[in-house]
C-alpha cells in the first residue's frame, strides 16, 4: 500500500518544476491528484500524464493571489473527489536584482504570489480540513527564509514570512488533528533558475551539484505523509549542506 493510498492530494505550482515531481510521487504513493496552476496547457499534460498512468487526476487553472481562485480550486477538488486530505502549497516565483533598483511593483508582485498566495491556500485548505476532521499541509519555503541573501530581497522576505506562517498555524491547529511544516529547498534545477546562474550556484554548494526535483519530492512526500507523523511545524532544509557553511 502506498504511503497516501486513498488520499486526495492538491499541488499548486503542479505543472511543472518541484510541484510537478511531487504529484507525479504522489500518485505512485496511491494519491488523487489536483494540480493547480496558471499554465494552462503545461497543467493539462501533467494530467493527462497521470490519468494515463492510471491516476485519477484533475486540472484547475488557479492564480493563487485571488480569493475567488483559491475557493474555486477547492470547490472543485472537493466536487471531484469529495474531501481534500493533503496539501503542497508550493507556488511561487522569484525575481534576482540589486534591491535599490526593485520596483514597487516587482516587491509586490513577488510577496503576493510567494506569501500572500500561501496564506489563500492555507486558509481555504484549513476550512476543509476542519470540516474533514484533519488534514496534512507542506508550504514550500525556502533555505533563503533561514539565511541572508543578496539581490532577492522580495524572494527571501516572503520565504521567511512562509517560515514563520507556518510555525503559528501549526500551533494554532495542532490540537485539531492538522499537520502543518514547510520544505526549504536550496539550488534546484528547476526553470526558475536561468541557465547563465547554474554553474556558480553548483559552486556555491558544498555537495558541488544542483539539487532534482524528485529529492525535494521525496523530502516533501515524508513531510505529507504518516512518516512525519510527530511533526508540525518544522522547517525541512534540503539544500545540499548550503545553509550549514
């Protein structure tokens, strides 16, 4: 039996990159599948893929900075499958430049999509949970909520903020049978990172290497499951020895 037989599984951010790894390790663990994201086209493949695998699966095209996205998003989860029992609150995005020549509109845009967006999904993933008598939520962070980092200010600032909003609803929930951690990746090979960054990111890792999607999947897939039965609230460092310099 897989580690989430019979669970009904959201990923946002599930058509590609990290978010796509764990959906795809979710089915094999016995999960119903919901991708959620904003690429249409990249988000049906993703489906198409696992119901071809056998999976049952189910697209939504999803903005996680609206309101009424995120409600439809579990609307439809729950029309298709009834309950939603995990999880991934993995989309976001990032921007590499000098703070000083941030603008406004680049800051904002950030934090709405890596913190605020976090936040809709978790408040509507919680009403479900309360409703289901439980449930597992992963919020992707990252080991930029942990250290200093040049030219990432929106991107690190809202990583922390992910960090920390995890912490408060962990303890605000734990007594009602919801588990709630973050994953902190480092250097993924992932689309986020351009091509021209790669080599000096390798370099600036201790293990010499980028990180794959399916480790952090891997890791995020513990953190989903009974594995990581006791706990909550915790930040999980998958950063290749990173953070540890």
């Amino acid at each position: 039996m897989g580690k989430l037989e019979g669970k009904v599984a959201v990923v946002t951010g599930g058509a590609s990159g990290i978010g796509k790894a764990s959906a795809l390790l979710f089915a094999q663990e016995g999960a119903k599948i919901v991708i959620a994201d904003l690429n249409e086209e990249k988000g049906q493949e993703v489906m198409e893929e696992l119901n071809n695998s056998g999976t049952e699966a189910l697209f939504v095209k999803t903005n996680v900075t609206s309101e009424d996205d995120v409600q439809n998003l579990f609307k439809e989860a729950a029309g298709q499958f009834g309950q939603v029992d995990v999880v991934f609150n993995n989309a976001g995005i990032g921007v590499n430049k000098p703070s000083d020549e941030l603008t406004f509109e680049e800051w904002r845009r950030t934090v709405s999509v890596d913190l605020d967006g976090v936040f809709l999904v978790a408040r509507e993933a919680l009403r479900g949970f309360l409703k289901t008598g439980g449930g597992v939520m992963v919020n992707t962070a990252s080991m930029y909520g942990h250290v200093g980092v040049a030219q990432n200010a929106p991107y690190a600032a809202s990583k922390g903020g992910v960090v920390n909003l995890t912490r408060g609803l962990a303890v605000e929930y734990a007594d009602r049978n919801i588990r709630i951690n973050a994953i902190c990746p480092g250097f993924i090979d992932t689309p986020i990172i351009p091509e021209e960054m790669k080599d000096g990111l390798k370099a600036a890792t201790p293990v010499g290497r980028l990180g794959q999607a399916d480790e952090i999947a891997k890791a995020v897939l513990f953190l989903a499951s009974d594995d990581s039965s006791f706990m909550t609230g915790s930040s999980l460092i998958v950063d290749g020895g990173y953070t540890a310099q």
